[in-house]
C-alpha cells in the first residue's frame, strides 16, 4: 500500500490513490497536492447540462466519450487532475485506462464555483498549456461565459462565448450555451 509522502517528497499516482475518499476533490500538480471542497449544485447544473448537449453531439454519434467528474486525468507522473468533463476522440481512447485516463483528452472542461475561481482559471489553465491540452474549456456560471483555450504554437488562443461554442477540434460540432445557463 502507498503511503502519502512526507512535505519533502513529490506526489504521485500511487501516493494519490492510496488517499482515503473524504468527499473532497484531490488533485497533484507537478507533485504538490491540492484539496477543493464539492462543488455547489448549481456548478453540477451547468456540469450536466453541458454534458447532455456534449453527449448527444459525440457519443450519439460514435465520434468519442464523455466523461464527467470525478475522473482521474494522469498528465504526468506527478500530475493527476479532475477536471469536471473530459472528452476523447475515438481515435484517443487508447489513453483510457479501467481506473484513469492517462494521457491528454481533447478537451478538457472546467466549470469554477466561487472557492476555485483562481485555480482553475490561472493554476489548471497554466497547466493545460504546458502539457499541450489541444482544447480547454473554462466555464464561468456567474457570468454566463465559456472561454475558450485553444492550442496554437504552443500557447492558448482565447476566445469567449455566451450562446453558442464550436469546438475547435474536429468534428467541430456545435453546443447551445442558452441550454446550458
């Protein structure tokens, strides 16, 4: 069995997993652990709508899955996240492991509640960029917006959405956003 690692030592999968379940989302980045409480019901709200329209658009139509939270995303080593939809391409399943994914997705969605404003839009982000996620999805239902980060070069191109998003990535399909606030 892992045991948690002391304050010197980096975290990993093995030290992750052997965490007992609290209720609470644990995440490493780049071997430091973070804890968020749950998140409130609206943020599940937008989470399942979004994910009924991503559903239908994908899964209905045999492109590739969607998963929503909690699922474990391992990046690196030292880097396991849970984002609160992940989605693969059919030609990326291979990335699916029986108890992870382990891998990139295609997109990465991140819907912030008010105790996770700043990780999410400035920590995740950050990470997603410099693990080339090819797409990420930053939600923020306060404010009726999606941003969108889409990989070019190396860094994130922005864009923000209130009534409808396409995903960047082929099949460029076409979510309503009116259906999701």
């Amino acid at each position: 069995m892992a045991t948690v690692p002391s304050s010197a030592s980096l975290w990993d999968y093995a030290a992750y997993a052997a965490i007992p379940f609290d209720g609470l989302r644990h995440e490493i980045i780049d071997g430091e652990h973070f804890v968020n409480s749950a998140p409130n019901l609206y943020h599940q709200e937008i989470s399942r709508r979004l994910q009924f329209q991503l559903y239908l658009a994908i899964e209905q139509s045999e492109l590739g899955v969607v998963i929503n939270a909690p699922v474990d995303v391992q990046l690196s080593e030292h880097t396991v996240v849970q984002p609160d939809l992940v989605i693969i391409r059919k030609r990326n399943r291979h990335i699916m492991t029986p108890t992870k994914v382990k891998g990139i997705p295609d997109l990465l969605v991140e819907i912030m509640s008010p105790s996770n404003c700043q990780y999410d839009a400035v920590v995740k982000r950050k990470l997603y960029e410099r693990c080339c996620a090819p797409e990420t999805w930053i939600v923020d239902p306060s404010e009726h917006t999606l941003l969108q980060l889409v990989l070019e070069h190396g860094v994130y191109r922005e864009s923000t959405f209130r009534d409808s998003i396409a995903f960047d990535i082929p099949p460029l399909l076409t979510i309503d956003l009116n259906r999701v606030w």
